[in-house]
C-alpha cells in the first residue's frame, strides 16, 4: 500500500479542505516537521481514520477529529487515495457531526442537523462498491489484508507506542500478540480441552454410581449358593465388572432352574382340574335345561288364563277402525261448509268496494277539467315574463365582470399600502437587529478552543465511566451466578431425592406385582381360550387380586418415572458443573478488569471481598458521573456558544444584505401604488353607468325573478299531469275489483254443489259402517283415543302364545329320560386342587419376575460396563491434552498452548529487529526470548525478552537499556513484526511506514546509523515517513512536508532542499 492523495476538510487542525498530494515523494525518507500543536499527527490519524474508521493512536475517534477553526458550513471528511499492487483505490469517510442546516427555525434561528457517518470505497474501475458501512469497511481490511490493529503496529506506529512492545510483560505481550496474530482460536482450543476433560470426569463418576445402584437392584435368593459371593461384591468400593456379570448369570441360571420345576408340578395338577371341572359343566347344562322345562309349563298355563279379556280387546279394535273411516268423510264435509262461508264474505267485500271506486273516478274526471282549464289561461303570460328576462342577462353579466375589476383593484391597493407599511417596519427591525448580533459575535469569539478542550476531557471520563460500568455489571454477574450455583445445587439434590424416592417407588412396585402375579394372570383368563402357563381352557377357580396390587402398566410407568427422574438428575447435575465453571471464568475477568481500572498489579480474591470492591467500584462510579455531570454543563453551554457563535456570523452578513435588499423594496411599492389608485377610478366610473340602464338592481334579482315563473308554470303543468295519472289509476282499480266479484260468484256455486255431494257421501259412510243412527256412531268416537295402544297390546300376547309352545315342546325332547346333578360335591373336589395349583403358580411367578428383572439388571450392568471402558479411554487421552494445552503439567513450566504458537511469532520477531539492531549498535547488543530453563512456573511466562551483549555474553532484562538503546529496540521490534506479520497476513504488501517521534533520545551516532538503516530498509521502492522536532534530522532528510500553525487554522506544504 503507497499513499498518492490526501484530503483533509475542516479534519484536526486543518479548517479548510487540504490536500496532499504523494506522488511527489514515492520512495525514500521524509520528515514531516512543524510546531507543537500545527497538526503533523493529524495527517497519519487521518490516513487511519479513512481506511479503519479511528485514529493511529486509537485515543480518538472521528466524531472528536471536527476541526475548531471550521466554519458551520464546511464539511468533514477525509478522502485518501492509494496503490495496491499496482491497483488505486479511493476512500472518502466523514465523521458524525452536527452541520448548519439549510432551512431555520420557526423564530428564523439557525437550525443545527446531525450529519451521519459515512464511507464511500472506489475500486479500480471507477466504480463505488455499494454496501453497508460495515460491509465497506470489511472490504478495505480485505484489500490491504490487515485489520485496524495489525496495521497501527506495522505501518502507522502511533506517537509513544514504541516501547510497549518492548518494555511489556509476557502477559501483556500476550494480549498484543492475540490481536495481531488473532491467536485466540488456541485459547478456545485450551479451554474446550479443560471443559471436555471435566465432563468426561463427571461422567465416569456418574457411571460408577449407576453400576452401583443396578448392583443394589439384583436379587439372590436367601438360599442359593452364591448369595453370600454376591453379597461380598456389592461391598466392593468398585466391582470388577467381569466378575460381577459372571456371578450375577450363574444367579440367573440357578433361578432358571427353580423355575421350570415349578412349572411341571404346575402343568400336573392342571390336567386333574380340567377333567374335575369338564364333569361340572355338564351337570350345569343339564341342570338349566330341567328349570327350563319347568318355567315353560307354567308360562302355558297363565297365558290360557287371560284368554278370554284378549277377545274382548279384539272386538273394540275392530269397531275403532270402523269409526275411524267415518270420521274421515265428517271432517271432509265440515271443511267445504266453511269455505262456503268464508266465500259469502268475500262477495259482501266486493260489491261494497266497488261502489267506492265508481264515486272516485267521477271526482278524479273533475279535477282533470279543473288542471287543464287553468293551464290554458295562465301560460302565455308566463312564457313573455321569461323571454324578456333571457334577454337581460347579458347585460348584467357585463355589469359583474365592471364590479369585479373594482373589487381586485381595491384589494390590490389595501395590500399595496400594507405591504409599504410592513416593509418600513422590517427595515427598522433589521438595522437594529444588525447592531445586536455585532455586539454578540465580539463577546463568542473564544468558545471553540474552549470545546475542543473539553471534548477531550470529556472522552478520557466517559471511558472510565464505561469500564466502571463493566464491573459493576460483572460483579452482579458474580452475584448472580452465586446464587444461580446454589439454586442449581439445592435442585441437584432435590432431584438427586426425586430419584431416590422414585428408584424405591419402583423396586416396591415391582415386588408387589411379583407377588400378585397368579392374580395378575388369571384377570386376564378369558373361557374357553388357553392359560398362557398351563393351557387349560377351564378356569373354575382362578386367583383373586389384592386391592392394592400393582398392574404390569403401573410396574412399568414406576419403570419410567425412575428413568426421567435419572435423566433429570444427571442433566441437574450437568447444568450445574456448567454454571460453576461459568462463575470461575467470571471471577478471573473480574479480577483482571479490576486491577487494570485502580493499577493493582494483583488484586485481592473477589470471592471473599467482593463486597469492599463493590463499595469502591460504586464509589469510582459515582465521583465520575458526578465529574461527567459537570463536565456535561460546561460542555453543553460550551457547545451551545460554538453554534451561536456560528450562527451569529452568518446571521449578521445576511441581516446587512437583508436591511439593503429591503430598502429597495420600498421604493417598488410607492411606484406600485400610484399606479393602482388611477385604475380604481377609471373602473368605479364604468360600473355605475351600467346599473343605471338595468330594471333590477342587481343580475340576483333578476334570475330570482326568472326563476319564479318558470316555477309557477311548471307547477300549472305538473298539475295537469298528476290529475291524469290519478283519473287513470282510479279507473284501472274499478276494473279490477268487477272482475275480482264475478269470480267470487263462480267460486260460491261451486262450492254448494261440493257441499251437497260431502253429505250425501257421508250418510252413506255411516250405513256401510254397521252404525244405524249418527247418536250410535258419535258414543264409538272415544274409541279412536286407545285404538293403538289395544293393538299393540292384542299383537303381544299373540306372539307370546306362539313363542311359549314351541320353547315347551323343544325342552320337553331335550330332558326326555334324563336326571339332574349334584354340582357341590364336584365344585368342592375343584376347589381343592385349584388352591394348590394357586400356591405354585404364584411361587413360578415370583422367580420368573426375579429372573426376568435379573437379567435386564445384567444387560444394563454390561451396556454400563462397555460406556465405562470407552470413557475411561477418552479420559485419559483428554486429560493429558488438556493439562498439556493448559499448561499444567506438574513439575513444568506454564506455558499454555496459545503462549507457545505467539513464542514461535516472537523469535521470528526477534530474529527480524536483530538484522537491523547488529548495524545500529554497532554489534554491541541483541534481543532474545528468555530460554526455556529461565522461566518461572508461578504466572504466566513464555514470553520474556533479554538483552544479549555480543561482546561480554551477559544476559540482563530488556528494561535496563538506556533511553536512545530502548528508541533503537524498539524501532527494530517495530520493523520486525513488520515484515512478520506482513509475511503471515498473506504475503501482505505495505510500501509505506509512518513513524511518529522518539528520535530525540539518539545520540548523533546513533541517530545517523538509524536512519542509514531507515534508508535501506526504504530502497527506492518503499516510503517512510517520520515526525520528529529533532532540527539535525532537517538536515539529514531532503524531503520535508511543513506544516504550519496559524490562528485560522493549519496548512501544510513540500520542501525539497
């Protein structure tokens, strides 16, 4: 990267747009040189500031760079313009500031706008790369492959940042080293080491312990040959894993065995209840079939018993239906006879509404003569009214546009007389408002050096204010997570308990349905299917559940529950290693940020005092904010003056032009003025003439006049209209209500002759019915009311007749020379074999549930003793890596794994600056990273630099060089990590160096073999630029770039001597 222009607008010290143009000076040294204050760092802060948005130094951000000397209108930017790989590239960035605005405030005070930040990026082509500011500030840390830091270390070395590489601890070359060389993935590679070793920790003890509980779980019984062998493993701190599934499967095996004898004494007495109760079915059978037989016989005899009362119900249905179709041709012959009523009605209706429509047509006749006779008389007068008045109007329209004319002449001259007399009111406002603000701008002339220096204040305060603000956010983080801790720990016990209990749950659950697993069983049997153990498809006398007893979906939701609970246990127990270690990582940040805001080098355990160090982080807190709140009003009234002092000279120069603008408007207004008051009188003249020739006073009255004959004759017209259309309507209507009668009258007739026909037809129902006289048929109609229930109840006793014969003759052939069976002496013999048969069932049962859970144990134990093993191994590799990467190997030094990749950075460093060292010292001395051997294993270490003297081989620290032997250091510790880190950034090319002071700790010596080391290193490719007040270095360099100090501000330009 080589630098080709530099523009700097109202930019620092430079209260104008400044450019500096590079290509005069493309390679070699040159000096920038100038007064204290005039503004030289200015130009690399500027070159930073556009490419990475901050300053070289990294003090000062953009927003605090808006030159004093500037005026409100002037913009801020920088524009930097520079060759990479022969490529040019453009940036233009401006800072946010507040800017004059171009409109003002109601009360015509300047407005002030906040001007946003921006960056524009040019490339090669001519074309701006669009983007985001991020996005634009990401691609020109690509372009030049290095980011803000690597590059304010590398190329632009800030004023008093020499000796800071040289002359830093190890732990802070470490963190210098981090940024540069972005060697923090090492550190995340430490850490995921330490945090992986402790979980594989926690999951070996975990592992122990569920081995444990499944070893508790298993059963042996009292009798057996190995319990006490079993009993003696359990005691084991920790059981062989292969003995233990050895003894538990010979258990197992044993248990097998007691099984299977107790299912063959089982299977034995089974086949003795099966023949006993296949006898007592048959008995049953035959039993029912005799009580059977017996019912059917008396049901024969009550239903011939009731006989005789069902005839009689026989007899009623029948004369009910016969009512009921009389009943029919009745209801027909009393709807036509109110029809026929309701017709005579109508008919009165009618004629009586005809004889009123005949009475309104005669009236609507009348009226009709009436309209059209007073039409004929009046209309001719009316039609001349209107055609005179039509040839009117043009006269008055003529007689509005003179009235017009005279209203807008008389408007334009009030507005013209006020007008003059608002301008000579301005005009005394403006010349005395001119004289104020003169006053105003003599006593504002100091403010901007006062706010520049305060902003300064004011930003080294608001950094403290944040870092205190830090800690007290991670000081509640500890509390937090304190009390985090001890809530994650009592919920670890409390659900370390919850599995406990449901562990015991289970274990009791599952005993219990062992126990009841002959009751289990038979709730299942369903007859006439096989015993899944026995096979025998009669159940006679099955085992009966306890109340309290366990179903097998109960055993296995306990089975579940202790399996949640477990899981929940260990990720109780997982979330809490975690919070520890988070509040462990809170902690050291504390105690690091801590010493760093009060400079203690090692502060005390925020463990025990973080309450002493909360008090004193409030009390720093406070006496800032209070020093902020201060400094704000200063600031403020401060900034306040700066914009009015802005203000009130642009306000004042255009206050005069305004008073000179305004004078010549006064003049333009009496001219205006005379001319208007002729025209009105000229106009006046003409509308009065033309009202005297006119009838009516004005063209309203007029068109009123118009407008009332024309509605009088339309009112004689519609009149005339509206009696015909009623004469009309009436007429249709009379027509209507005849025709409506005549048809009634049809309708009438009809409906006697259907009348006459219903009666007859009814008579005659009557007769064929069997009723002689209509008193005969009216008694039978309360028939009707229980004709269905009769039938029903007839229909019933019918069937049941039918169905008790054939049932009786069916059993009477099924128990025809047959006897019946005693039952109870067979059920007692069941009885007596099923209990036996009960006790060995239940006694199976039990084994084979202890077998059954023997063997899940067992799988478990394996599965356990497999995940052990890989754990185990993994464990062990970590583990090593972690201390490894950590530093923590006993008996070595501390060096973690980031520390060693940044010590390989470090001699390549070294082995760089000393190339330059040896011609400046002449071979006196060299930097070396302290050995291996030297270091200490308390701290952090690794990074230590040693002076080497070539001539006497002594070793002693790098602080105990002189000032000039510490300037020479570190100008080659700055060189060197130069070329390495353009070398590892992706063979980076910087062209270009800046070095900002420390010559004048050189003696003449020195000095010239610096800068005979400077010249080589420059070559006639490479430019590098240094700030210095030394005077020999203007003579020792030929190109120079003068900036000099002024009251309005600094300028710059080249000298070539």
């Amino acid at each position: 990267m080589k630098p080709l222009r530099l523009v700097m607008s109202a930019f620092g010290s430079y209260a104008g747009r400044t450019e500096l143009d590079f290509t005069k000076v493309q390679a070699g040294i040159f000096l920038i040189t100038g007064d204290t204050g005039a503004g030289k760092t200015t130009i690399f802060d500027a070159v930073t500031y556009a490419l990475y948005d901050q300053t070289s130094g990294g003090r000062r951000d953009g927003s605090m760079m808006r030159s004093q000397y500037a005026s409100e209108d002037v913009e801020t930017y920088v524009e930097y313009t520079f060759s990479y790989r022969e490529d040019v590239y453009t940036v233009r960035r401006n800072p946010e500031y507040m800017r004059l605005g171009r409109r003002r405030h109601a009360d015509g005070s300047p407005r002030l706008v906040r001007e946003a930040p921006k960056v524009e990026l040019t490339l090669p082509d001519g074309k701006a790369y669009h983007g985001r500011k991020r996005e634009i500030d990401q691609k020109i840390a690509d372009i030049i492959g290095l980011d803000a830091d690597q590059f304010t270390q590398i190329a632009m070395i800030a004023q008093g940042d020499f000796l800071k590489l040289l002359h830093a601890e190890s732990k802070e070359r470490k963190k210098i080293f981090t940024k540069i060389f972005h060697t923090r993935l090492y550190y995340r590679v430490q850490e995921e080491l330490k945090r992986q070793a402790s979980k594989l920790y926690s999951e070996l003890e975990d592992n122990a312990k569920s081995a444990r509980r499944e070893a508790e779980r298993a059963e042996c019984e009292a009798d057996s040959q190995y319990s006490e062998d079993w009993e003696a493993l359990k005691r084991l701190p920790i059981p062989d894993s292969e003995e233990t599934l050895r003894l538990l499967g010979l258990i197992i095996r044993e248990g097998t065995e007691r099984e299977q004898v107790k299912k063959k004494e089982a299977a034995r007495l089974q086949e003795q209840l099966d023949r006993v109760n296949g006898a007592m079915k048959e008995g049953e059978t035959l039993n029912r079939l005799f009580q059977a037989y017996e019912e059917a016989g008396e049901e024969e005899r009550r239903l011939l018993d009731e006989k005789d009362a069902f005839r009689k119900i026989a007899a009623d249905v029948s004369c009910a239906r016969r009512v009921e179709r009389v009943c029919l041709k009745e209801e027909e012959l009393h709807s036509i006879k109110a029809s026929a009523a309701e017709s005579g009605q109508n008919l009165i209706r009618l004629e009586r509404k005809g004889r009123e429509a005949a009475g309104a047509a005669r009236a609507a006749a009348a009226e009709e003569e009436r309209a059209e006779e007073e039409l004929g008389r009046k209309e001719p007068a009316y039609t001349e009214v209107l055609m005179r008045l039509k040839d009117a109007m043009q006269q008055y329209d003529e007689l509005e546009q003179y009235e017009a004319e005279t209203g807008r002449l008389s408007g334009l001259l009030d507005e013209t007389r006020s007008q003059s007399a608002r301008a000579e009111e301005e005009e005394q406002r403006l010349a005395a408002y001119c004289g104020s603000l003169k006053k105003e701008r003599e006593s504002l002339s100091g403010s901007p050096a006062e706010k520049e220096r305060l902003t300064a204040k004011a930003k080294a305060l608001d950094e403290r204010v944040k870092e205190v603000g830090a800690l007290e956010q991670a000081a509640q983080n500890i509390r937090t997570l304190v009390m985090e801790c001890g809530a994650k720990q009592r919920h670890e016990e409390e659900c370390s308990a919850a599995y406990r209990d449901a562990l015991e749950i289970y274990e009791q659950k599952y005993r219990a349905f062992l126990n009841e697993q002959a009751g289990v069983l038979a709730d299942s049997l369903v007859k006439g299917r096989p015993c899944p153990v026995c096979g025998s498809c009669e159940h006679p006398s099955p085992a009966r559940l306890s109340e309290s007893a366990p179903s097998q979906e109960e055993v296995e939701k306990a089975k579940e529950s202790r399996d949640e609970a477990e899981r929940i246990r260990q990720g109780a127990a997982e979330e809490l290693r975690e919070t520890a270690g988070r509040l462990r990582t809170e902690r050291e940040l504390f105690a690091r940020a801590y010493g760093k805001l009060f400079d203690i080098e090692k502060p005390a355990d925020c463990e025990e005092n973080l309450p002493d160090m909360e008090r004193r982080i409030k009390a720093a807190g406070e006496a800032c904010l209070q020093d902020m709140a201060d400094l704000k009003q200063a600031l403020l009234q401060t900034e306040r003056n700066v914009s009015r002092y802005g203000f009130v000279c642009t306000e004042y120069e255009e206050a005069e032009h305004k008073l000179a603008q305004k004078q010549s408007e006064i003049k333009d207004i009496d001219g205006r003025l005379r001319q208007l008051e002729g025209r009105y009188g000229r106009q006046s003249a003409l509308a009065e003439e033309r009202k005297k020739q006119l009838d009516f006073h004005s063209k309203e009255e007029a068109e009123a006049r118009q407008k009332d004959a024309a509605h009088q004759l339309e009112e004689l017209r519609n009149r005339l209209k509206r009696a015909r259309e009623q004469h009309q309507k009436v007429l249709h209507e009379l027509k209507r209500t005849e025709g409506e009668r005549d048809g009634e009258l049809k309708r009438r007739e009809q409906l006697e002759t259907l009348c006459q026909k219903a009666e007859e037809a009814y008579r005659r129902t009557l007769a064929e019915e069997g009723f002689a006289e209509e008193e005969e048929y009216e008694k039978k109609k309360g028939l009707l009311d229980t004709k269905e229930e009769m039938a029903a109840s007839l229909e019933r006793y019918e069937a049941q007749v039918r169905e008790n014969r054939a049932a009786l003759q069916l059993l009477g052939t099924q128990v025809e020379g047959k006897k019946r069976i005693d039952i109870a002496t067979l059920g007692e013999e069941a009885d007596r074999i099923a209990r036996k048969l009960e006790g060995l069932r239940g006694e199976q049962i039990r084994l084979a549930g202890i077998n059954s859970k023997n063997r899940e144990i067992k799988e478990e134990l394996r599965k356990t003793f497999e995940r052990k093993g890989g754990l185990q191994k993994r464990y062990e590799l970590v583990g090593n890596l972690s201390r490894t990467a950590n530093g923590n190997l006993s008996g070595s030094v501390k060096l973690d794994f980031e520390t060693y990749v940044q010590r390989q950075y470090f001699k390549q460093i070294i082995q760089a600056a000393n190339k330059r060292l040896v011609q400046m010292t002449n071979n006196g001395f060299l930097l070396q990273c302290r050995d291996m051997k030297s270091l200490g294993s308390q701290g952090q270490a690794g990074l230590d630099l040693d002076v080497l003297h070539l001539l006497s081989g002594a070793v002693r620290d790098v602080k105990t060089l002189s000032g000039g032997e510490s300037f020479m250091a570190a100008l080659c510790m700055a060189l060197g990590l130069a070329d390495i880190v353009q070398n590892t950034a992706g063979a980076v090319h910087l062209d270009t160096m800046f070095v900002d002071e420390g010559f004048g700790s050189l003696d003449d010596t020195s000095r010239d073999q610096a800068i005979r080391v400077l010249n080589e290193l420059a070559g006639y490719s490479r430019l590098i630029g240094i700030i210095s007040h030394v005077n020999e270095l203007k003579e020792q360099i030929d190109h120079k770039l003068v900036v000099t100090k002024t009251e309005k501000g600094s300028s710059i330009r080249w000298s070539f001597d």
